[in-house]
C-alpha cells in the first residue's frame, strides 16, 4: 500500500506505532512542520529538511539530515550508510524505554538552531569521494562522460553523488542516474539546472 499522507503513515505503520508516535510528539513541540518524503513523515523549517521519523522491522528512529553537524555529545548517532553520505545521521531505538524525551528535544531543537544559523556540514578536504556503483558503472562504459564529470567542481561532484546515494531504491537511483548524465556532459551542476526552473 502506497503511504501519501504522514497520518496514513502513523496509522498503517505495522511496528512500533506507540513508539513513533512519542517521537511525532516531540518533533512536533519544537514548531517544526510536518510533510511526507520518500514515503517517510519530514519535518522541515522554511523548506529545510531537518529529521525524518522512520519504522522497520528491528528498530524506529530519528533520521537528521545534518547530523553531522550536530555536537552529539552522547554518542547516540550512526551513519548508516558510511561512505555513501556525509551529512545523515541516525538515532536509533528498540524500545520506548530507550526514547529520552528532553534528550531527543535538545538534539533536535540544536539541529533548527544550525539551520537558522547556515551551520552544514561539509566534508573534510581531501576526504574521498565514493562513486555510487551504478555511476561507475556508466564512467566504466563511457570515458567521456568521466572525463566531464571530473571537470566539475568537487562541490558539484558531491551534490550529484549524494542526490543519487540518498535514493533508497536501485530503480530510483538508475532514474536519477539517467536524468542528470546530460546535465554533467553540459558541465552543469544539479542546482544550476534547478535555479533556471
């Protein structure tokens, strides 16, 4: 069944409903909105993803899409996908025990704080940028299209890895894949194609 609203969300959710309705709760105190993304409730401020709440099979959680630049005095965030994005971080629980109310508040109402403030991450100078496989896979096939993907700038370089890696799905990553290679022949970055709509 296709989830269209954050309330068919919170409702058809088959574990952890109590649980991440604790953790709605919370978001929703600190006058963030709420929308539907990727089929997961988003809060954003002014347009601006700040934390995602998500449910599977061994565990709910708090999705913050800086949290990398969050303090995280207590070590309560993974990246899950290591390698492949440098700014997600999650929270995650088993159990309601485990949610921390006025924790849980402080580290999202710090994530608002950095938004209002322009505080990003940005990954550290020299670090490595990992190519999805199916981009290598197309570099593999076509030397010209790395060529003029190495011709970008590093910070072009990354939007476009992390607009595909962000994909969850291997169709939805392939899409993108395919929409933006003649964006990168032109020597385009994702955002100048954006800016001109």
């Amino acid at each position: 069944m296709k989830i269209e609203t954050v309330n068919q969300y919170f409702s058809s959710t088959a574990c952890w409903i109590d649980e991440i309705a604790i953790l709605r709760g919370i978001v929703l105190s600190t006058g963030l909105t709420e929308t539907l993304k990727w089929g997961m409730p988003t809060y954003t401020l002014e347009q601006k993803n700040i934390v995602g709440i998500g449910s599977f099979k061994s565990y709910f959680g708090l999705w913050f899409f800086q949290g990398a630049a969050l303090k995280d005095e207590q070590k309560v965030l993974i990246n899950a996908q290591k390698g492949k994005t440098g700014s997600l971080r999650q929270w995650r629980f088993t159990s309601a025990d485990q949610v921390d109310r006025g924790l849980v508040k402080k580290y999202i109402l710090e994530a608002i704080a950095n938004q209002k403030a322009g505080v990003i991450h940005k990954p550290k100078k020299g670090e490595k940028l990992e190519l999805p496989l199916e981009l290598q896979d197309q570099f593999n096939m076509n030397m010209d299209l790395k060529n003029a993907f190495d011709s970008l700038s590093t910070g072009n370089k990354r939007v476009y890895v992390e607009y595909i890696t962000d994909a969850k799905r291997e169709t939805t990553r392939k899409r993108r894949i395919a929409k933006i290679i003649p964006m990168i022949r032109e020597g385009k970055g994702l955002n100048d194609n954006y800016r001109k709509r």
